[in-house]
C-alpha cells in the first residue's frame, strides 16, 4: 500500500476479491496411499476396463502379451518394475487411437509351486510319494490358484487395468490341451525324440533342468590332477585333426617307444566324474612336452624318474601345484599323441574299467588352466558328450563301446556303472550331492582311491562361478540320463531346422535395446537340443506313447483323444486309471509305453501364444510386443521363439523389449540377508503407487536401475513439483468460462506456448513409440518446472489474476492454460495414472475417466519456428535481467522484482531487434525496464555466454514510481482516477468494469 489518503469508498474494498486468484479443491498434498485404493476401487466399480474395450471396438489391435510370473508368492520390486512398465505401454497406445488390451497371465505349473506343496508336506511329515497324483495335483492348481487372485490384486494396487477377471493362465484347462496339442505337432513331425545326454540335473528337485532354469554362484571345488598311463601305441586307424582325416605313420611305433614309460596327466574339478571317464582330449594347436621328475616332496605324487606328458605352457604351474621339479625331455607332436591309448586308472577295481581310453583331438581344449588335456566322461558334459559322439565311427572300428555309462542315478549315488563306488563298495555307494544340496562323499573317496593306485598328480581346492538350481539355489549336475529332446538341426522339410528358423526369426525381430538381439543371437547359435522333458508330478505331461527304442506312436486319432479329454478335464486326465487303454483305442498296449515325464515348464510358457493371441478374440497373432527382463533371452523369449518357429515357423512377436534389474542405491544385488531390499508394497504404502510409477518413468529400465531411500526421495521432490503445476493450473482454469481467443488475435507468448505443445507432442509420441518413457518424463518435467512455473506462468500472473474480464490477453492466457492441462495430464496419464485421474476429474467432475480419451491433437498451425526463434532471443535477454535480480535481492537492494526498473544496455542488433515489440518489463516481471544503448556501464551485470546485453538494476521508488494497492506494481499513474486513488490506470479501469459488471 502507499502513503496516499484513502476514502471511505477505498477503505471498505478488499482488492484480493478483485482478482482471478486460483480456487481449486485439488490439494497440494496428495495422499495418495489413501486416495489411490479409492480410485482402484471406482475403476472396478465403474467397469473402466470394459468400457475400454467397448470404447476401442474396431481400432487397429496393439498387443502386448504379457510374460506370466510364477503363481507362488506376493510380487516383489521386479514384478512392480515388470507390470508398471507393461502397463504404460498398453495405456499409452489405447490413448493413441489403438485396441490396446492388456491380458495378464500366469504360469502355474512346475518347481516352483510343486516346491512349495513338498516344502508343506515335509513340514506336516508326509511323502509326497504315498499320495496319488492327482490328489497331489490338485493341491499344486489350488496353490497356484490363491497366489493370481493375491498377485492379481497387488498388481491391480499398481494401477495396472488388464482382464483380471479372465487371465489367462497355464494350469487351465484348454490351456494344458493346446500345450499338449504344441507338443504332439513337434512329435509328429518328427522334431521329438528320445535321448541319452548328459543334462543339467537338480539332485535336489530330482529333476532334469534347462539353461534358464539355473543361476552361477561362487562355489569352491575339489580338483585333481590324475594320471593315465600309456599303454599302447598306432591302435588308431586314423585320427581327425582340424576336421580332416589324417593317416597315422606306422614309424610312430618305433620313433615313440619312450612315450609308453608315460602317463598323461588330466586335471578336473568334478573329481567324481572319473569313474566316467572314456577318454582324454588333446588340441592340435598346444604344445606339448614329454617330462621327467627330478625330485619329488609328497610321498602320493609322482615319484623322482617318472614321465609325464603335459601342455608347455603348464607343465611349470602343475609341477609347482605337486611339489616336483621336472626336465623337459622332447616335443611331442600331435600325430603321437593321436596314437596313443591309454587305461583307466582305475583299471581292474572290482573287475571294472577293463576297457581301453583313446585320446582325441578337440577343439575345446586350451592350454589356458590344468595340463592341456580334458578328461572326457561323455555321461558328464555337453562338450565330452559332443567329441565322444564326434569319435564314436572311429572308435567303434577300433572294437570301442561307445555306450555311455549311466555312473550316477538320480539321488546322486554311483551306479554299478561306477565298479567300486557304486553299491559294491563298502560301506554302500558314495555319493555326489546329498537332498540338501550338500556336498557328498564322491569326490573323497574317488581321491583315496587315486592315490591308492598311484595315480594322483596333485591335489587342490578352486572357488569358481558353478551352476545352481534357481529354485532351490543348491548345486546341480551334469548327468546322463534318457530324456525328451527337440532337435535343433534336423532338416524340417523345407530346407530349414529350427536352429535356422530361430536365427531368422531373430533377424525379423525389432529389440529395444538393440543390444538384446546379438544376446538371444549367440544363444541360440550355440544351444543344444532342447530338452522337453522333467521328472516331476504338476505340469502338462508328455502326452506321447512310445516303444521299446524311444519311437514315438504318431496317430492323429490317438492325439485327439488326448486333447479332447484335456480340454474337458485338463491334464489331470494323462494320470487317471485306464489313462493308457483310453488313449490308444486299438492299438496293442503291450508294445506302447505312456511317458510319464512332464513338459518342461519353459514349454508351457512358450506356447501361451496359442491358447491366448490365437485363441482369444481380443488379441491378435503375432503380439506387437514381449517385455520382460534381460533374463529371459534365455528363458521367455527364448522358449516362445523356438516353440513358435518349430509349429509355425516364425517368432510370435514383433517387437522385444528388456528391463535390467533392480539394485540398491550402492548398485549391489537386492538381497533380505544385506538387508536392502525395497518391497513395493511397503512403497505404495508410505508413498503411494505412482511414487514408485514415476521411479519406473525416470530411470533407464533398459539397463540395471537403483532404488533406496534417497532414490524415492527424489522421485517424492519431483512429483511434488509436478502436483503443485497441475494444481495451480486447475486454480487457474476455475475462471475459465470456455471462451476462445483466435490464433492470429492471441499475444506472441501464448503462440509461442502452443508452439511448443507441438514440439512436446512430437516427442511424447515418439517417445512412447520407442518406449523411451525417461525420454518424456523429464522433457515433461523440464516444461512444467521450467518453462511454465518459472516462466510462462510467472509472467502470466498478473494478466492472469489482475487484468479485466474483457482483456485478450487474459482469455487467452487461460485458454492456453487449458490446453496445457489437457496435454499434460493425458500425456502423463499411462504413467501416472492415479495422479492425473484425480486431476481430470477435478477439473471434469462429470467425466468417466481420463483413461478413456485420446492424446490431443495438435492443430498443426500451432507450429511456429519463426515465432520461437525470436522468442529464444528474447529469453536470453530475460536471462540476464532475471539473473541481474537476483543479485540485487541478494544484496538487499530490492525485495520483490516488481521494486525494480532493470536498466538494459544493447549492444546486439538481433537481439535488440527480437525485443523491440516485446513488453520486456512484463517479461521481467518488473514494474517498468528501460532499453539503453552503447556500452555496457561499469558494474552491469552480464552472462558469459549472452554477448551484448547489460543490465543496471534501479529501484522503482527512486524514478518516482508509486505501488499499486492491487496488483503491486510501480507506476507513474497511481492515483489518477479518483474513485480508485490508490491504484494504478490499469488497475482503476478494471474495477470500473467489474463494478459495472456488479462484481465489486
């Protein structure tokens, strides 16, 4: 107020009610763990996914099918990061004029449910193997069935909208028929086939498992150095050596005589699978050397004068590891040690291990650890496997078995195959691993018994990265055993294999990041055979029968007996009485025997495609999109691909998306024992769900993200600003009477507003379109903090709150408020759904719901690249006067900057020009600013990187200016209209209009 006497009339005005101040019920703080199970439950009440799909009928279909998480416990942070981001996409392209239906699903079959029925039954005392399946069973589908309606509603918690009430899931009964009906097409066209090979198997589950049912942890090993002796030379009628068959030279008898005093040293980790052993690998790209020990500490080791064969390059490190020195005799060749054979060092043990060990060339052999050699037990590693099989034409013209010994069975203990450990040996079979995951006593008694013989080199513990079960997180071995198989490269008819279908499939695939596509690339280049097959009870059986040598009975009235009665009964019906006879009608019972197995549950969720985007009305076939973790490369995405290739010869998916996973704040693996775990549920309590949404929309999923306690505290700072825009936004549209100001009437800083909402629209679009969802938050952000609180709506304010209700520029500021509030708040609305609901609503109290509308479309004469270059020019000068201001309410010069008149000295001619029709002190927010010329007075103010621009800040009150008692302002014109002395021109004529108007 100023010093001016007022009259009566003045004294009783309350000039705050003159004004178009916000009004606005939206509150400032949010509350949103209150509010947000509230508008949960409106969205059910209200239907809104229903009316989704009844309002999208006959758009474009955008699909999204959905990765199922395991039915088995509440959601942890990586199923909220999983389904938020799941969940923006869908919405954003429903709101971008697609059918974009999200079905939630699950996997229920397998370990991780059976587990947990056992870990209960263990608990109550019960066998598993005294109840009968089905019973067994029918526990697992009613475990299974508890966690999707809890999962189902923590996921619906996060503002996730999808068809809970019909998911899809794999226990279902048409779901087991069609997973049966994947299976039998793979079995009649001759891609399944009953195997021997050595698998990844969980003594502990008792079960074979696949690549991405296991996880590397550090794990210490026993290892050993163990010799076999020569025994033989030239029995090799011919040996192959970078693929070519080479003939061995018949002088080799004579030149080599010295290398039957030997003995080949192999070194190994996995002790016990020595009694396995059926060769040693040599490379024809090692050196190697012929040594003598000189001296000798340990009595067990080698003793002084014997000769031993290893790789140059670690004949030093081993002969340290035994405590020896050795010379080095001579060379040897790859051709000798092509000739040579060899004996079991366990040859003659209770009358075992009588057979000869031939060595053979490998291309995965290095010199890179141990001695150069690879003891090959083919019953115990892909890679022994492969080079046995590579050999066995050889071997078997040389009189060799080439049957491979089944040495452990399935509870880890040695077999008869294994003379001397298995049964026969006293005090009973030793065994590998015990039922809780612990070492046993194989490894011990295979070195008591090499050093027995005199056949340990050295001996030593190795800590190294080791295969685990993920379920039950206990080790796992390598383990020959009869399984299912799908053939990776057998020749499909048409020229392809499924190999070079995937390979294809993979090449016609979008991945974001691009990255993922030479992941799943090396991965499927390098695969085995997919083995099918799990020895368990819950899950879809192999519903084949097969005959004595593992052919399969391929009868299409059979297969369809057996899908008829799933789909009626589910896969219940493989394990009822009379299952057997029921299926084969006519055919001889006797010669058929029904597999038992079960399907790998990788199986089940790859073909959820079928019985979902093929089977449902809503979908489509091939989905748009698969999002999930880096993970599943080799797991999801993985077994989608090869069961979608092997039926119809393509990917079932467009496009693949990856998240990382989430770490804490330090960037270390989330775990309960460190204590950083961060629940989501506890999130969503404290702060609310589009708290944790708004953390998934800032970081870059792509990679690995971090979250804590700081982290959510950022993301609360950030999200507060966000609230206080569209709230001061919504205080500001409480005056909007829907009039509209044309675009060629409106002021230049509205056009340039709009302008810039056709910019934003062009990135929120694409940035949706490349799922980039930090891309638009923080351009978002950036816009509402920056360009509209701290400036657009700063400036505004006055027009906004003190100008008449005819001014132009006040319709129009409002009017582009409105806009701004509709963009913002359908922008933002996939990702934070709650939030702009509750906007949307406030300023539409009638509406249904945000989530219904579409993206806005923005007239493409909003566009103004003209117009924004200028008014770039014009924010630089602003720049420097703000910053100007700053400095002299640091100093206390002034205290408000409508105190100031800014003093702008130009010396840019584009700069200058780009002002000249601009009304900089509202822009400055100053009561008045004055344009000068020439060169910058001493002490002006100036920015580095803004050339030719002064700034000398005065105070309004030395020009002689006066304040306004209404809108605060200096002018030289208060007190000139005498109804409204205390008051400036501007402000006197509005309350004129306003009393005219019967507002005052």
């Amino acid at each position: 107020m100023t010093d001016t006497p007022m009259t009566d009339t003045v004294e009783t005005i309350d000039y705050s009610k003159t004004l178009y101040l916000p009004q606005t019920d939206f509150p400032m703080r949010a509350g949103l763990p209150e509010k947000e199970p509230l508008l949960v439950k409106r969205w059910q009440d209200m239907e809104l996914y229903r009316k989704l799909r009844e309002n999208a009928a006959g758009r474009e279909k955008y699909v999204l099918h959905d990765g199922p998480p395991y039915a088995n416990g509440n959601i942890h942070i990586g199923h909220a990061l999983n389904k938020i981001l799941k969940d923006v996409i869908t919405r954003s392209f429903q709101m971008r004029g697609y059918d974009s239906n999200y079905v939630p699903g699950w996997d229920c079959h397998g370990l991780p449910i059976e587990w947990k029925i056992e870990e209960q039954y263990r608990a109550k005392g019960k066998n598993k193997d005294e109840v009968p399946v089905n019973e067994f069973r029918k526990e697992c589908r009613e475990f299974a069935a508890h966690w999707i309606k809890v999962q189902g509603g923590e996921f619906q918690r996060l503002g996730v909208v999808g068809d809970f009430d019909n998911p899809y899931t794999t226990m279902a009964f048409h779901a087991e028929a069609r997973i049966a009906g994947e299976l039998l097409k793979f079995a009649m066209s001759g891609q399944l086939y009953r195997g021997s090979k050595p698998v990844m198997w969980s003594v502990v589950e008792r079960t074979a498992l696949a690549e991405a049912e296991v996880e590397y942890q550090d794990y210490e090993s026993d290892t050993i150095w163990a010799k076999f002796p020569v025994v033989s030379l030239a029995r090799r009628v011919t040996d192959v050596i970078d693929g070519q068959l080479a003939k061995l030279d018949p002088k080799l008898t004579q030149t080599s005589l010295d290398l039957l005093e030997a003995d080949v040293v192999i070194w190994t980790t996995t002790p016990w699978t020595i009694p396995g052993n059926r060769a040693v690998n040599y490379s024809p790209r090692i050196n190697y050397g012929l040594y003598e020990v000189t001296a000798a500490e340990n009595a067990f080791g080698p003793q002084t004068g014997e000769r031993l064969i290893f790789a140059d390059a670690l004949a030093e490190e081993a002969a340290t590891k035994a405590k020896l020195t050795m010379d080095r005799l001579r060379s040897i060749s790859a051709e000798e040690l092509g000739s040579l054979t060899l004996s079991h060092p366990f040859k003659g043990l209770n009358g075992g291990y009588e057979f000869d060990v031939p060595m053979l060339a490998g291309e995965h052999v290095t010199d890179e650890a141990g001695t150069g050699f690879v003891h090959t037990a083919p019953g115990h590693g892909r890679e022994d496997f492969d080079a046995w099989m590579d050999a066995a034409s050889d071997l078997r013209q040389r009189g060799i078995d080439t049957a491979i010994p089944f040495t452990v069975d399935d509870a880890g203990f040695f077999t008869k195959d294994a003379p001397g450990f298995g049964a026969d040996r006293e005090g009973g079979a030793a065994r590998v691993i015990d039922d809780n995951g612990k070492k046993g006593n194989a490894n011990q008694a295979v070195i008591d018994e090499l050093i027995k013989r005199k056949a340990l080199f050295a001996r030593g513990r190795q800590k190294h990265s080791y295969p685990h079960s993920w379920r039950s997180k206990k080790p796992i071995i390598f383990r020959n055993t009869p399984q299912w198989f799908v053939f990776m490269d057998k020749e499909l008819g048409d020229g392809t294999t499924l190999r070079s279908r995937a390979l294809k499939a993979i090449d016609d695939t979008r991945f974001v990041p691009a990255a993922g596509q030479n992941r799943i690339r090396a991965m499927i280049e390098e695969r085995p055979d997919w083995v099918l097959s799990r020895q368990r009870a819950w899950g879809v059986p192999i519903a084949v029968f097969a005959d004595a040598d593992g052919n399969v009975l391929r009868d299409e009235a059979v297969n369809q007996r057996i899908i008829d009665a799933f789909e009626k009964e589910g896969a219940d019906a493989w394990f009822a009485a009379g299952a057997k006879e029921r299926f084969l009608g006519n055919h001889d019972a006797s010669k058929w025997q029904q597999v038992m197995d079960i399907l790998d549950v990788w199986f089940d969720s790859g073909s959820t495609h079928v019985f979902t985007l093929e089977d449902r009305p809503d979908l489509k076939w091939p989905a748009d999109v698969y999002l999930e973790g880096s993970d599943q490369h080799r797991g999801w995405f993985h077994s989608s691909l090869l069961e979608s290739c092997g039926t119809t010869g393509r990917a079932p998916y467009d496009t693949v998306v990856t998240h990382g996973f989430t770490m804490d704040e330090e960037g270390r693996k989330m775990s309960k024992s460190l204590g950083n775990t961060v629940v989501p549920q506890d999130v969503i309590k404290q702060s609310g769900a589009d708290i944790l949404r708004l953390w998934v929309v800032t970081t870059d999923y792509w990679e690995d993200q971090r979250l804590g306690k700081n982290v959510l505290q950022t993301n609360i700072d950030a999200y507060r600003k966000l609230r206080n825009t569209i709230r001061w936004m919504l205080g500001t549209l409480a005056h909007d009477d829907g009039e509209d100001v044309p675009l060629d009437k409106m002021p230049e800083l509205e056009r340039l507003m709009l302008h810039r909402l056709s910019e934003l629209d062009e990135v929120v679009r694409a940035g949706y379109d490349a799922f980039e969802f930090k891309r638009i938050t923080r351009t978002l952000l950036d816009f509402m903090v920056v360009e509209l609180s701290a400036f657009y709506f700063d400036v505004r304010k006055d027009a906004l709150y003190c100008e008449a209700p005819s001014s132009v520029k006040r319709k129009a500021s409002v009017q582009v408020v409105r806009h701004l509030f509709d963009c913002l708040v359908k922008w933002l609305a996939p990702m934070l759904p709650f939030t702009m609901e509750e906007a949307w609503l406030d300023r539409h109290p009638d509406a249904v719901s945000v989530h219904l509308d579409q993206f806005p479309r923005i007239p493409a004469d909003w566009k103004n690249e003209a117009l924004a270059e200028k008014w770039r020019k014009v924010r630089q000068v602003r720049r420097v006067v703000t910053g100007a201001l700053e400095i002299a309410r640091a100093q206390k010069v002034i205290g408000s900057s409508l105190e100031a008149v800014p003093v702008v000295t130009l010396d840019d001619a584009a700069l200058e020009a780009a002002i000249s029709d601009v009304d900089m002190a509202e822009m400055a927010i100053t009561s008045d600013l004055v344009i000068a010329h020439g060169n910058a007075p001493s002490g002006a103010f100036t920015l580095d990187d803004v050339k030719g621009v002064a700034v000398v800040v005065e105070k309004a009150e030395d020009r002689g200016l006066l304040k306004c008692a209404r809108s605060w302002r200096y002018t030289a014109d208060v007190g000139q209209d005498k109804e409204f002395p205390d008051v400036s021109a501007r402000d006197a004529a509005v309350l004129h209009e306003l009393k005219a108007l019967g507002r005052l």
